[in-house]
C-alpha cells in the first residue's frame, strides 16, 4: 500500500469544482431573495 503524505495531491480540480458550487449557491440565494421580495411587494 502506497504511504500518504500530506499535501501533495493536486488539488485544483476540486478547488475549482468548490469555487464553482460556492458561486452558484450564492447567486442562487440572491435570486430567491430577490423573487421572494418581488412575490411580497405585488402581493401574489
């Protein structure tokens, strides 16, 4: 069995892959805000 040492494994793909989920929940969030304000001013 292959020894582990600590750091390194190439990483960047999942660093880009978190960055990337990381975004898309964010502007996610924003978008509902925004849709939950504009249900509450027209009163739908």
């Amino acid at each position: 069995m292959a020894e582990h040492k600590h750091g390194e494994m190439d990483i960047t793909t999942q660093k880009k892959t978190f960055d990337g989920f990381v975004t898309f929940t964010v502007r996610s969030v924003v978008v509902i805000a925004v849709l939950v304000v504009l249900l509450a001013l027209v009163g739908a």
